[in-house]
C-alpha cells in the first residue's frame, strides 16, 4: 500500500545526538528537588527532537527534551509536547514526567 520514497527520505535529515554529560541531567535533577538515586540514563534518541528516559531507583521514570534542530524545534514547542503529556497523565493514562527542557539548537 505504501511504498518508501528515498528521493523524499534524503530530503529529511535526522539531527546529530547531542550529548548531555550525566553530571549535568543529576544537576537537573537535584535542581528540581529529586532526591531519588539516577538507577541508568537511556542512550538519546532523536528526529526532530531529543528525549532521554531517566529511570531513578524508586521506580519514577523522567524524560529530559532537547531541541536540536533550529527549523523544527525551539522552546514553544518543546513546552506544547510537556503540556500534552500532563494532559494525557490528567485522563488516566501514565506518562513519563518531562522534568527538563532545553534548546541546544543546530
């Protein structure tokens, strides 16, 4: 039914990861009162923005967001998506806690 177009793939590039140093998410924790212990940080995966789960040892999971790419990202839409994962959470559906967010644009 659907047939893959490389010429229209190519035209989409994918971001480099940007990389986030461990010490600077556990900073970003502690600056927003989690005292809980980092357990492991999920490699970052990334397309038109970053996310990287962070699980802590009392079973809570946070997503750190990063925008990497100046012509799909920025600070609005970053906030857009947090919004929508706590209206999700509001309706009963589980969602990580976007605990960050930040621009490390292209």
């Amino acid at each position: 039914m659907f047939t893959r177009d490389n010429n229209i793939e190519g035209m989409i590039s994918r971001s480099p990861v940007k990389d986030v140093k461990p010490e600077i998410i556990i900073r970003i924790l502690k600056d927003a009162g989690i005292k809980s212990k980092v357990v492991n940080i999920d490699k970052p995966r990334t397309w038109i923005m970053q996310s990287q789960r962070i699980w802590m040892d009392d079973g809570r999971c946070f997503i750190l967001k990063t925008g990497v790419n100046s012509e799909w990202t920025d600070g609005s839409t970053i906030l857009n998506q947090v919004k929508a994962g706590e209206l999700i959470c509001s309706i009963g559906i589980p969602q990580p806690k976007t605990i960050f967010h930040l621009y490390m644009g292209s």
